[in-house]
C-alpha cells in the first residue's frame, strides 16, 4: 500500500524530470535523481517515473548512470513493457568508449530480471570476455554464471566453459577468481570446475597477486587437487608456507586446512601446521568481532581433539570477559575444561567458580556441569581442589540441581576407582 501523498510526491518529481531548466543543470538533475531513488527504498512507488528515468540515463556522469541503472533493475520486472528501452540504453552503453560506462551496463544487464533476457545479454556477455579493460572482463565472467542461473536447465555451452577456462590465465588477478567462481556455479551439476595440475600450478604461482579474499577462495579450491609425487606435495607445502603467517584469519584456516588435507599421510606435516596456526589462532580467540571469535573458539576445539593440551599453555586466553556474549562463555568453559591439567587446576576452578555466581542462572548451571565433567582434573586427583571451590555453592538455590550432578559424578569416580575415596576428605 504506497503511503499518503505518494501520488502528490511522484507528480512533482515528474516535472521536475521533465523541466529542461533542471535538466541542463546537471548538478540539480541528480539530485531530483537522488530523491527519486530515497522515496523508492522508503517504499513509495515510483514506477511511473520509469520512462522520464530512462531518458536520464543518456549522460556522462557515471554517478548519475548508477543511480538510474539502480531504478531501472529495480522496476524493470514490474514495467516489462517499458522495459525494453531499459534494455536498448544498457545495450546502446555496451559499447561506449569509457570501460567503466561498459562494465557498469554490463553489470546492470545480467541483473535484470525479466523473461525472455538471456537472448539480450548473450552476446554483450561474450564480446565482454574478451574486452581490453579488466573491469569489464569481470563483469562479464560474473555475468555467465548469471546467464546460467536465468536457465537452469538449459544445456552448457561449452564454448563459454572454455573461454572461462582460458580466462583463468588472465592478468588481472579478480578475473582469474571470478572464473573459478563462475565455472564452480555453471558446472556444479557436474561437480564443479576441475583443478588438474597445470591449473593447480597457475593458481599457486599467482597466489601473492590475490586479495585475501582471494586467497582464501583459491586455496579451498585447491582442495581437489592431489598431487601425484612427493617431490611435487613438498614444492606445494613450500609455496604455502608463507600463508601460514598470514594477518588473515581466513587465509590462516584455509592454509591450514589444505596442510592437513596434503599431508594426510605425514603426521610431522600436519603437527607442524597446527603448530604454525596456533599464534594466528589465538588471536582471532580475541578479535573484535564476535562472529569471528566463536568461529575461531570451534576452530580450537577441532584442533583440540587431534592434539589434546596444544593449548594449555595458552589457558588463560579462554578466559571469559564480563562484556562477551553467553554463546563465546559457553564455549570458552568447553575449551577450559579440555585444558585442565596438574600445572594449572586450581587457577582454572577458581575461574570456574567464579562464574557459578554469574546473574544468568543457564551460566552458572553450565560453570558447574564444566567443574563436574572435569575428568583431567578428577583423572589427575584434583578433587580436593574440585570439592571445596564447590561446596560453597551449596546455599545458591539456582545451583542445587548442577551441585546435585556434581556430587552424583564424583561418586561414581570413586566407585569405578579412579579417584581414591579419601579424596573428598575435607
């Protein structure tokens, strides 16, 4: 439902559209453009002004194409009748001299979405994978993968597979990226793109020229090649070395990854790249990003189930801070519990303790069950320590039922003998 004046709103813009005055000042012409974009994303219902829109594209200031490129895909499904003028500009700036005007309406061409837009865009696309401008050659790999996703069903074209696949060669290394992006989506009924090794070697010499974001990319990628001797598995491993040490956490972890998954048959391999991943682990423990920390805590605790204790050293690095979210405390209790040892038992329990007391009663329920399923600490005769951080609790009426859980376990250590009944002593 268009909201209350609407109509008043779109008459008015329409004359000012309309007014040669305002279109000869080209400063006063964009901002009338600008107000017609603002209304559109409140929700007002701009479609009538899609043929006065159309003729603003005909300019060469490029803010000013972005703004009715933007309007046109937006309201293009809704008018497709006139969207075919839409179609004859961005078809008409495909070929204009400025590669940016050139990408820009290529871009904005495969955006569309209306039937009957694959037959328009083909061509532009394909003339687009082999202009001289890079910026326009990104648009156009992009644009295949879209061109398949308009028609699922529509058999591959094998020339344009090829063509990416020779475009994986290209000097600009976002090209390159996006034609591994773009096969992966057309080919994925097939399996995606296949990295055989001339491939797998290109991709890794041109892995310094990449963005991180890139680099992640490529090395998951990379995980489908397997190379066919050792002498060749050790010049790989030698190249990625260097990404170990990476400032990108992404980067780290997909490096890291394609460690172990190489040197699958090497253990010293994989110990080692675990080892180089330690520093740039834990420092994504305390980015500030939550996001980024919950995935890094779930990323310790993978490497804690291979190598149990890689990080006790480190224990003091899971430690909860008052401002961080339950989701990270919960899990930073998990790693603290795996980390227990004889060295620091009684650091971590008081830690712990502290915790048992927090306002959120699901917190402290979760503080007890860690002390309670703290088998290293029990393993190693740290109940005397366990029972007396505990026994204080005892009084707190949302912990009677974890207490309870605590006592039960403990008992049945000492039932099935691991831990001596004097223990408990107090």
């Amino acid at each position: 439902m268009p909201y209350l004046g609407s109509e008043e709103t779109v008459k008015e813009l329409k004359r000012a559209l309309s007014n040669p005055n305002v279109q000869s000042d080209r400063l006063r012409y964009r901002n009338v453009i600008l107000r017609v974009i603002r209304f559109m994303t409140q929700g007002l219902d701009m479609a009538p002004l899609f043929m006065e829109m159309v003729k603003a594209s005909a300019t060469v200031d490029i803010v000013q194409k972005k703004l009715v490129y933007l309007f046109m895909c937006s309201y293009a499904t809704l008018k497709p009748d006139l969207a075919l003028l839409a179609i004859n500009t961005l078809l008409k700036d495909c070929a204009d001299p400025n590669p940016m005007v050139r990408g820009l309406a290529l871009r904005n061409m495969c955006n569309l979405r209306m039937p009957g837009i694959s037959e328009y865009i083909q061509q532009p696309i394909l003339s687009g994978l082999r202009d001289k401008a890079s910026y326009v050659r990104r648009a156009a790999v992009l644009g295949c993968a879209k061109m398949q996703n308009l028609q699922p069903n529509a058999e591959i074209d094998g020339a344009v597979v090829n063509e990416l696949y020779g475009l994986l060669r290209d000097q600009d290394p976002v090209v390159m990226v996006n034609c591994l992006r773009a096969l992966e989506e057309i080919l994925k009924k097939e399996g995606g793109v296949v990295i055989n090794k001339p491939i797998a070697h290109h991709l890794l010499n041109r892995m310094k020229d990449l963005d991180v974001w890139g680099q992640s990319e490529v090395l998951t990628f990379l995980l489908r090649y397997r190379p066919r001797c050792h002498s060749e598995l050790f010049d790989i491993l030698n190249l990625l070395d260097s990404f170990l040490g990476s400032s990108h956490s992404g980067v780290v972890a997909a490096t890291t990854r394609l460690f172990l998954s190489l040197g699958s048959a090497l253990p010293a391999v994989q110990s080692g790249a675990l080892e180089r991943a330690r520093g740039p682990l834990l420092a994504a423990c305390n980015a500030q990003s939550r996001e980024l920390r919950f995935v890094a805590l779930c990323h310790v605790q993978q490497v804690l189930r291979s190598l149990p204790g890689h990080f006790g050293a480190h224990y003091k690095k899971f430690f909860c801070s008052y401002s961080e979210p339950n989701y990270i405390k919960f899990r930073k209790m998990e790693i603290l519990v795996e980390l227990v040892n004889d060295e620091n038992v009684g650091t971590v329990l008081e830690e712990l303790r502290g915790y048992c007391t927090d306002v959120s009663p699901e917190l402290a329920q979760a503080a007890i069950f860690a002390i309670g399923n703290s088998k290293p600490a029990l393993e190693s005769g740290a109940s005397p320590a366990c029972f007396p951080v505990t026994v204080g609790l005892q009084n707190n009426s949302s912990s009677l039922n974890c207490f309870a859980f605590l006592l039960d376990a403990w008992v049945s250590e000492v039932e099935s003998g691991n831990v001596s009944k004097h223990a408990f002593s107090i």
